[in-house]
C-alpha cells in the first residue's frame, strides 16, 4: 500500500533516497525537531532521514521543511 493510499504525501521530493534510511515519526515537536534532526545528520554522515509527521499542529512540518539539508538528505512525509 502506498503512503498517499494511508493519507500522506512526500513533501517536494525532488532527490531520491539513496542512502540507508532512519525513520522519525513525529507528532508536536516543534520544540526539539531542529536539533533532532541536526544532531542525526551530523553524527552518522552515511545515512538520510525520513520525517514521518502525522499532522502535528505545532508546525513541525514547517521546522523540518526550513531545515538546510530538507531534500537532500532530509525528507518528509506528512499527513495533510
């Protein structure tokens, strides 16, 4: 089953995941996901990181999308 059938969509994937990947699910996060998701790209350089948020109403989707390595090796899936 495809993420857009479960109700999500890739935001502005315009690279493809080549790297092995660690999934971050996510709700309301607003306050930690920046440094999160820095602290997880600089200690393992090999790896990319797939944001999973599920709607959250904080605006960590905007946070993750602001971040400077958002469609290289950071991507997000969200729930609409």
């Amino acid at each position: 089953m495809s993420p857009q059938n479960l109700g999500f969509s890739l935001s502005g994937s315009k690279t493809p995941i080549t790297k092995p990947l660690v999934d971050l699910p996510v709700y309301n996060e607003i306050k930690s996901i920046g440094a999160i998701l820095d602290l997880i790209i600089q200690q393992t350089p090999e790896i990319e990181v797939l944001v999973i948020d599920d709607n959250s109403p904080d605006g960590t989707a905007a946070v993750v999308k602001n971040h400077p390595e958002f469609q290289q090796r950071i991507h997000l899936l969200e729930r609409p």
